[in-house]
C-alpha cells in the first residue's frame, strides 16, 4: 500500500499498466504518470484539458519533470522512449528500487547502467540479452489459449490478474533443468536476476492459460459450465500439445543468440529461405546472407509481405567469384583436374560460391537444399570446403522426439554400403552430436541378429564395428549387434545382462543407408516422431544440407544449428 510508483509514458501501455498496478493494490495518491510534458498534475488538467484517461490520474502536487517525479520513488515503470533516464535520478530513489526500463528496442535505461548506479535495484528490461526480460509472450498468446479454451465471452480484468499471479507464482518455483541450458546457465532461482519467468519456459503456457480458463468459469464467463470443467485435465492437455522438440530447439537457438554467426543461404530467393531470414533477423540466431539477384529477392519480399534487410549478394556481380575465390578453389582442386577456367565456370553457381564465403572466412556457415537434390548441394561442399581431419568422413543423422524421448538415427543421408571402418565412425561422430544436444549416448549397433545369433557375414561387421568403435572413443557406451527391439524394450533386454547399458538405446546405428533412410520415414508420418535433420556432421567447417520441401520452420531450426556449430569451430580454432 505503501509503494510509490513512478510511470514514465501516458500511452495505451502505460495506462493499461497503471490500471493493473491498482487492482494489485497501488494505492491512485502514490502512482505518477509523466508525459512528454512533464507530471500529470490536477493543475495541467485544469489547464491543460489532458483527456479523460489520462486525467483519471491526476494528481494534486506540485508541476515538475521525470527526475522530480522519481525522487524518493520505489518503483519506477518506463514504457516511453530511450534514454531518457539516467543513473543520477535512480540515486534519487528509495533503497532496493525496482526499475523497470521497458520502452523498446531502446529502454529508458540500460540495465547495465541501471545496475551499475544502483546495485541495490531489481532491473528488468524487454530486451533478450538481460536478465528479467518482460515480453508480451509471456502473457498474451496464453490469455488467448485460456480463453478460447473455456470459449470465453470475453476477457475481463480477473482473468489478466489470474494470469498475472500465476506468472508470479510460476517465477518461484525450481526452475527445469532445460530451461536453464536453454539460456547457457548451471541454475536459474528466484532472485534479483530472475524475478519473470523465462520467454522460452514451457511451463508458462500450462500454467497462464490454465489460470485465465479457471477465472472465466469462476466468473461465468466461459461458455462451458463449471460442472464441465476440470482444471486437472485441461492442465494435462496443455502439457500435451508441447513437444521435446519444441524444447529442444529453443535451447540451441538461445544459445546462437549468445554468439550471432553469419549463415550464407545459396537459395537467396527462395520463399521459404526469405520467410526464415526474416524470424532469423527478428529472433536474432544469427545473420543471414542471401544469394541471388537482388532485385528478385526484394520482389519475393514484398509478396510475401516481409519488410527486413539483410545482406544479398549477386555471384555474378562479385568481384571475389574470379578472384581470390576462383584462385583457392583452382589450387585446392588442382590435381582433381580443375583450372582456373573450370574454378570460373564452377563459382557461377551460388552453391559453390557459398561453399567457397566459408572457406574463405566470408561466412560461417552454409545452409542449402530446397531447390536440389541432396547429393548436389553436399558436392559442392565436400570438393570446396572438404572433411573434418577428425572426423573422417561425412555421417547424416536425424534427430527425433517421440513419447517424450530424444533419439538420434544414422546414417541416413550420406554412406550408402558402409563398411565396418565406416560404421564404426558413424556410431562415434552421431554420439559426438547427441552429447553437442545434451544427451549422454547410449548407442545400438542395429542389425537383424542379437549379439551373434546368427553368424552370417552383415552381421559380423556389425560387431567388429562395435569393437573398432570402443578403440575410436572409449568413454563410448555402445554394444551390439542387436535387433532393434533389443535396443529399446527393457524387458527384453533382461535377457542379455552381459549388455553395456541398461534402459533404451538413445543413438540408433543402422548397418546401411537403406535402413535408417527408411526407418526415420516409417517413425515420421506412422511413429508420431517429430524429426529434425539431416544434420550433417564431419565437414571441416560447418554446412547443414536442407531437404526438398523443407519448411520455413526446418530453415530456421537447421540454421540454428549451423549457428551453434560455427560457435564450436570458432572456439577449436582459438
């Protein structure tokens, strides 16, 4: 009751906040509101003739600016313009102030030199690089889901202080684990640096909209009877429709938000490509770079009703396509037959003149494959930019949620007949990217046998590849060969004690492209599997090979993980 509060604006924003901050209980003589003009005062209403809503917090003290207003203040709400405030008027204010800089992209003060003036204060920003990010995402699409779920009349003010107290009663419960990987932090509690839940936690949907359901059928406001509602299921519900994909996906984009890398995307021009560019740029995972003609990609833009910029580059236009690019890819093919003139007529395709942004350093890494087959975009890449010397050879894998579990299945993209050398090192890097996801591997070497039953030829070099496996990485948990039953029923596999791990295998290895190809297909559009991939691994810089009809969705999460791989690079090349 006691709370002094100073609200910087006289907007929609700022007087919709101001009305909640009542109904919490503010008491209308301590709250503030400051226009352009200054405090929002009975005198300036009397002079003035402000509008009603702004005159319904009028306030009988003496005339005066921001800085008078936030003398001796506790909290101070900015929901105005930039830098309009500065560490000497937080000096001014009470001890242990909160200060909410929300004005947006720029707030009113940065959070750094919020903090850095007042130690003491609680800060909160809506920007995504600071602790305590206030978004409308937290609120809005989950008091809608409520809503629309109970069939509403129409959403009052219980429901937004339903969803109000339940965000705050959400913000001090243990944090998941995930979400805290998903910001790059060992722990996330309740205190001064986490006082909101995060954007990314899946919680909040269960718990907002499930708050916003149950106070429209307490207030009848649903268009469901309360005798028809059950809290407890709807809850279950909502937690039904978030997949671990979802989670998944979120905690490698906010990890290449930590670190934006430059992605070159060869099918410039292509909807798909432009759409995810632009959730690229406004999510901030990374900076796209868009091959083709410049004046067909901003056509594509504007049908698709896209206003961004990025960068777009011309091949044909380049000076680099018969410079330094053309001279590196004549040298590195030389005794592959290739001159100067092949190495011209190759970088007219923007394929290889992306490859070749990477190689040289122009980019971070390439994303493509919408508009061709697999194997002509993985070509390009293998002859410019080439393999990792760890690795090897190349290896594709799919990455796949289903009944709640996350499991890897390779190779499924690149090694048609692979033999034991090979199989062995597609076990050893498809574990080296389950680990990059925060899964500790467990593989199965999958065969038709169970651990020789049967001692036919396929089956041995199954089980040789286990052993070579073990040499390749011996912290690697793996055995085999197993039937694929084996691998994930427990039950069955009580059978085999001797096996080197117990509970399902979370690493699927298939003998032969074939296998696997067909495997994730089944799993896809008959197992209810959420898949993501190919990921390609093994490439000595980082490339991710779309597939056709990929999605605008697919681009971006596989963009994410280019992103994050090209972190990985940067930091081995210290």
């Amino acid at each position: 009751e006691d709370v002094k509060v100073v609200v910087s604006g006289a907007g929609a924003s700022a007087l919709s906040c101001s009305e909640h901050w009542l109904l919490l209980g503010v008491r209308p003589e301590n709250m503030l509101l400051v226009d352009s003009k200054g405090i929002i005062t009975e005198s300036r209403r009397d002079d003035e003739g402000i509008n009603e809503y702004k005159a319904r917090f009028a306030r009988d003290v003496d005339d005066g600016n921001l800085a008078d207003a936030m003398k001796g203040a506790d909290v101070f709400l900015g929901l105005s313009v930039g830098d309009i405030v500065s560490g000497d008027m937080l000096l001014t204010m009470a001890p242990r102030p909160l200060v909410f800089a929300l004005a947006n992209p720029d707030p009113e003060i940065m959070p750094n030199v919020a903090k850095a003036a007042r130690p003491d204060a609680i800060v909160a920003s809506g920007r995504s690089d600071f602790a305590n990010q206030v978004n409308n995402v937290l609120g809005f699409p989950y008091i809608f889901r409520g809503a629309l779920d109970c069939m509403a009349k129409g959403i009052t003010a219980g429901m937004k202080m339903a969803a109000t107290k339940a965000l705050a009663a959400l913000a001090k419960e243990p944090v998941p684990d995930t979400v805290s990987q998903a910001y790059g932090l060992d722990i996330i509690q309740f205190g001064k640096e986490y006082i909101i839940p995060k954007p990314f936690d899946r919680r909040v949907l269960v718990w907002v909209a499930s708050a916003v359901a149950e106070a429209a059928v307490a207030e009848g406001m649903a268009g469901i009877e309360s005798s028809e509602f059950s809290i407890e299921e709807y809850r279950e519900e909502l937690e039904s429709r978030l997949g671990l994909t979802h989670t998944v996906m979120r905690s490698v984009i906010n990890r290449a938000k930590a670190d934006v890398k430059r992605i070159v995307f060869p099918e410039g021009d292509h909807p798909s490509v432009i759409r995810a560019a632009h959730v690229l740029i406004q999510e901030g995972i990374c900076e796209p770079i868009l091959l083709g003609y410049e004046d067909r990609i901003q056509r594509r833009k504007e049908e698709l009703g896209l206003d961004f910029e990025c960068e777009c580059i011309d091949i044909l236009q380049d000076p680099r396509r018969k410079g330094v690019y053309m001279e590196e890819l004549a040298e590195r093919r030389a005794r592959k037959g290739v001159t100067l003139y092949d190495a011209e007529r190759l970088l007219k395709s923007r394929m290889y003149f992306g490859a070749a942004m990477v190689q040289n350093g122009d980019a971070d890494g390439f994303v493509g494959g919408l508009s061709r087959a697999y194997p002509a975009i993985l070509r390009p890449c293998l002859e410019v930019i080439g393999t990792d010397p760890n690795a090897h050879r190349l290896v594709g894998m799919y990455m796949m949620a289903i009944k709640g579990r996350l499991l890897f299945i390779g190779d499924a993209t690149v090694n048609i007949y692979p033999d034991t050398r090979t199989l062995a090192e597609i076990a050893v890097q498809t574990a080296r990217v389950a680990r990059r996801f925060g899964v500790l591997p467990r593989v199965a070497m999958l065969s038709f046998s169970n651990f020789g039953s049967s001692r036919e030829m396929r089956s041995n070099r199954v089980e040789e590849a286990v052993l070579l496996a073990r040499e390749l990485d011996p912290t690697l948990i793996i055995d085999g060969p197993m039937q694929a039953d084996t691998a994930l029923v427990p039950d069955i596999q009580e059978k085999f004690p001797f096996m080197e791990f117990s509970g399902p295998a979370n690493v699927l290895i298939c003998p032969n492209l074939a296998a696997a190809n067909i495997s994730y297909k089944l799993l896809d559009h008959l197992g209810d599997a959420e898949m993501t991939g190919p990921i390609l691994e093994g490439t000595a810089k980082p490339v991710q090979v779309l597939q056709q009809g990929d999605g605008m969705r697919d681009v971006v999460n596989m963009a994410a993980i280019c992103a994050l791989d090209a972190q990985r690079h940067a930091q081995e090349t210290l």
